[in-house]
C-alpha cells in the first residue's frame, strides 16, 4: 500500500532524513518510534503528501505521490488519506457532526449524504448523544474519536496519526489503541502511526525503530 524508497529531507545545512526505505502492506498497522529528534514526524509527513521529500519517491496504491502537482495532491489526499493529530484540530464553532462532515463537503458529498455517513461513524464510534456537542463541551477522549470520525468520512486507504494518544490520559489511550485496530478489522484500512507509547508500537503490525534520520530496525508483529 505505501512505499518510500530512498528518502531524503534537508532543512538548509541539516539533513533530517537519510535514505529512508519502507514498506507497508495493506490492511496492516505500522508504528514508527524512536526518541525525539529521530525524524519520525517528517517521514509521517512526507509519507502522508503533507510534505516533499528533498530526494526519493513515495507510493501510495501503486501511485507515485511525490510526482503530483499541489492542486493534485490536495485532491488525492482528500480521497485517499485521513490524519489523526495528536492535537484534533476541531474546529470550536461547529458541533462534533459539523466537524466531521467537513472532508465530505470539500469532496462534494451532498450534505444529506455527508450527515447521515458522519453520524454512522460518530454512532460506531460510542458518540451517538454527542453529535449536537461542540468541542469545549466534550472530554479529551471524545474529542479525539471525533477527528477520528473526521478522517474515515471520505473512506480513506490509509491513516496517517502522529502521536494520536499523547494528550489522553491511560483509561483513554487504551480505548484509542484498541479502537485503531478494530477499525482496520472492520474497514480494511492501513494505519501509519508515529508513537512514543511502546505498548502502541509492540501491538502493531509492523514496528519501526528511527534513530537520527534513518530506520535501523524493522519487526513484525
């Protein structure tokens, strides 16, 4: 499902990423850790089209994404790739559904439509008597399965999530970890996580150690 092959990411004189090569299969969950500064984030990104890489090539379901134009990428994004931030990034006038809907509505799904798809998930999720509810009126964990539900409305092939726990507390972590995993069971979906927490890696599919810009270990689950 997603390949890099020989990445590279410069920021002036500093190189960040050096020749990064890795594979994930489709339907499986990867976790990439290491220690702060190992370049995790900024292969997430660069895998995710959020970013380009300095030199190397990415492919997502076959297609070369570090070829595509911005007007491109943008649109392949909102079909293909959802993100999970460690930050949910709702938007604070707008009701957990409303927030949700947004990504459908940026693709053109018909606002019926886009309603009734965003209320399955938020439901699915545990958050059916919460869809009326603005963020600052739900708890950390609720507000994270709703950029969740945000991510999965345009049924995307991949997840992108960067640290996707680190502001809940320990009850709401494992709640978000198991939920990961019942989600690529359910909808057959590749998950790309960037985690500090070691049970999340040791439970993935796949784990990958990064330490200063490269990958030096790969396990399978």
């Amino acid at each position: 499902m997603i390949s890099g092959e020989q990445i590279t990411k410069t920021f002036g004189h500093l190189q960040v990423l050096k020749g990064i090569d890795i594979r994930i299969p489709e339907g499986k969950i990867a976790s990439i850790a290491g220690a702060s500064g190992a370049g995790k984030t900024t292969l997430l990104q660069i895998l995710g089209t959020l970013s380009r890489p300095t030199s190397g090539k990415v492919f997502i379901d076959g297609k070369e994404v570090s070829r595509l134009s911005e007007k491109e990428l943008s649109q392949f994004r909102n079909q293909h790739i959802g993100f999970v931030f460690q930050f949910h990034h709702l938007l604070p006038e707008f009701t957990a559904l409303e927030n949700v809907c947004i990504p459908a509505y940026i693709r053109r799904l018909p606002k019926a439509k886009a309603e009734a798809k965003a209320g399955e998930l938020l439901s699915f999720l545990g958050l059916a008597d919460r869809m009326s509810h603005k963020p600052d009126e739900l708890s950390g964990g609720e507000q994270q399965r709703v950029s969740v539900a945000r991510a999965l409305i345009n049924d995307p092939k991949v997840i992108f999530a960067d640290e996707p726990s680190g502001n809940l507390d320990s009850k709401n972590k494992q709640e978000l970890h198991s939920l990961f995993f019942t989600l690529r069971d359910t909808f057959r979906q590749t998950f790309v996580i960037v985690t500090h927490d070691v049970r999340l890696a040791e439970m993935s599919d796949i784990r990958y150690e990064m330490s200063d810009g490269k990958i030096i270990g790969k396990w399978n689950g």
